[in-house]
C-alpha cells in the first residue's frame, strides 16, 4: 500500500484499479501514511493556511425530495423560513465587522428567488463590499440563469454532483436527472465560476467502487473545490434509521482528494464536526483547507436541518468564529480570512 501511496503522491494518479486497491486494503498504517503524504501535499502548495468562509443559510424551502435531506419537500414537520436580501446584507455586514471576506450563499431549491432576486442579492453584495467573493450554492439551474448571476459578480458555485454511480444517485433523487447535475457542472466551469462538486460518504448500499468513480470523475472535472462529508440521517427523511457514514472513511477520502487534486480547495465540513467532537480538526491533518462558519442568524439556524445533530446552532457569528479559530490554532494550523482563492487564481 505504501508503495501505491507514494505513487500517488509522485504522480498525483492513480487507475481505477489502483484507487480500488488501496481503498480495499486501507489498514491503520496504511491510513496514517496516507494522511501524511496528503498533509504534505496540502503544506507545499497552500502552506498552513486554513481559509474561512461565512455561511449564510438563506432559504430552507426546496422543490426537491432527495431521499437523505431533512429540507426535502414532502418533510411536513420542517419550520420553513426565507431570509429577505435585508437579512443576508446583514449577515454579510457582521461577516464583515469579523474579517470574512468569502459569503457561502446556501439554500434549498427555492422558487421564490428568482433570477432576478440573485441578482440583485449579488449585485447588491458586491456593491457593499468590493473586496469579497460571493460563492452561492443554490442547485440545479439553466445555463441563462448561471450566466446572469456569474455577471452579476457571482465568483463561484457549490453543486455536489452528490454520487457519480448513475444508479445509486437515481435511487436517490427521486424526479431529478444524473445527466442534468453533470451537465450542470460543466456549465458552470464553461462560464468562468471557480466550480465545486463534490460527494457524500456512508449512503446505504455505497461500495467503494462507488468511491472510485466519484474519485476519477473528480480527477477528470478538475474542480476547484471538493466538498464531501459523512451522510448522517435525518429523523423525517426515508432514511432516518441508517448508518451515518465515519469521520475514519470521510478523512481517508479527502486525502486521496487532496493527492489526486493537489491544488483542490477542501472544505473540513460542519458534518464532520457533528458527528465526532474532533472530526473537522481530524479533516484538516487528513488535507482540507478550508472550513465554514455559520453566518445565519441564529433564530433559523436550527431550521436548516440536513441532518440531525448539527453542531453550532444556537451560537452568535463572532462565538462561530472565536471556536473555530482556536480549534485551527490547536491542530497546527494559522486561519487565513482572506477571500482564500484557488491557488492557480491567487496572483491574478
């Protein structure tokens, strides 16, 4: 395994059945090479630094039914609420005061903002605040609508392709198309958007053949963000009485992430810390870079639950801050606050 480690990290590649290998045949010092190498990886192109942005949950209304997600539409005990662009300016101004310079503007698929809604929430956050980058993370839209928001000043995109396995993502998602999230992505990076996709690890029935094709397709789109994360079952959804995925299998994957795409912006998400006290720090040594504080007030925060269990609810932005600092600090890393672009984009 070592040397299947090394070669990724020489080569920055691996074959299918190479990554199928070393996934199958993962023992603890296999695990804790892996972590280095990828730690490694991380330390020569981005340094220490550990980018932060402001999340900003602004609608948890959705026209999907994905079958994991606790905003989904047929979740009749879900406390439905929309921000007004008032609300995310005010979010953006406490960002602000606080040093965020990155906004993570995160909701369901919500009708009621409309193409022209975006663009004037964008629009208006730019004006405000010229020197931040607006990342919205907002769904499966067309092409016409993309292109209006990236004009608009819209620096980049969140839309996890979720699984490439065709099969297992249909089982999932209910009424939505495979071919429509891939061409999605590829709109968005056709456009100009620092693009982010990404997937969920510990859904039922998911292989690490499963893995391998997330792994390779990720390897072939070239994003500048991976965002990934243990499924963790939520109590209204079909799914609440599944496994959650692990922090263990979560942070081997990010580092083969981190190996594959050395240059990739890796987010240690929120999930991570909610389902180990220690898992975004655990994140962080396995290769990712970035993390997200919450934004939201926090009279809504509870109210856009994906899942059960999510951590920082109920705490003030500056608390959010504060916390996750000093939890970088302990792991050995600095906080960056800067817009913490992708590095190929940094100097430009």
């Amino acid at each position: 395994m070592k040397k299947l480690i090394d070669k990724l990290y020489d080569s920055n590649n691996l074959s299918s059945d190479e990554l199928l290998l070393l996934l199958n045949n993962m023992d603890e010092e296999s695990k804790k090479y892996l972590h280095m190498k990828a730690n490694e990886t991380r330390l020569h192109i981005y340094n220490d630094k550990v980018y932060m942005r402001g999340l900003i949950e602004f609608t948890n209304y959705c026209k999907n039914n994905c079958r994991y997600c606790g905003i989904r539409r047929d979740n009749k005990n879900a406390s439905r609420y929309r921000l007004s662009k008032e609300e995310i300016l005010d979010c953006c101004k406490e960002g602000y005061r606080l040093g965020y310079r990155t906004y993570v503007l995160q909701g369901g698929e919500d009708a009621y903002y409309t193409d022209d809604k975006i663009v004037d929430i964008v629009s208006s956050i730019k004006a405000s605040f010229e020197d931040v980058a607006v990342t919205l993370s907002i769904g499966e839209k067309s092409y016409e609508s993309y292109k209006k928001y990236f004009d608009a000043g819209a620096d980049r995109y969140l839309l996890r392709h979720e699984t490439n396995s065709r099969e297992l993502y249909d089982s999932l998602h209910p009424d939505m198309s495979y071919d429509n999230r891939i061409k999605c992505l590829h709109d968005l990076k056709d456009i100009g958007y620092q693009i982010g996709a990404g997937f969920m690890i510990g859904l039922p029935n998911q292989t690490n053949e499963d893995f391998v094709q997330d792994l390779t397709f990720l390897k072939k789109l070239q994003p500048h963000m991976v965002g990934i994360g243990p499924f963790i079952p939520q109590s209204d959804t079909p799914l609440a009485d599944e496994k959650a995925g692990t922090v263990e299998k979560t942070c081997i994957l990010l580092s083969l992430i981190r190996l594959l795409l050395p240059e990739v912006l890796l987010p240690a998400t929120t999930a991570l810390g909610s389902i180990n006290n220690k898992g975004r720090e655990q994140g962080l040594k396995a290769g990712a870079n970035v993390v997200m504080p919450n934004l939201s007030p926090t009279s809504v925060r509870d109210k856009y639950a994906l899942y059960d269990g999510k951590i920082c609810t109920g705490d003030e932005a500056a608390q959010c801050r504060n916390c996750i600092e000093n939890r970088i600090k302990m792991a050995g890393y600095e906080v960056d606050m800067s817009r913490g672009d992708h590095i190929s984009l940094q100097n430009k």
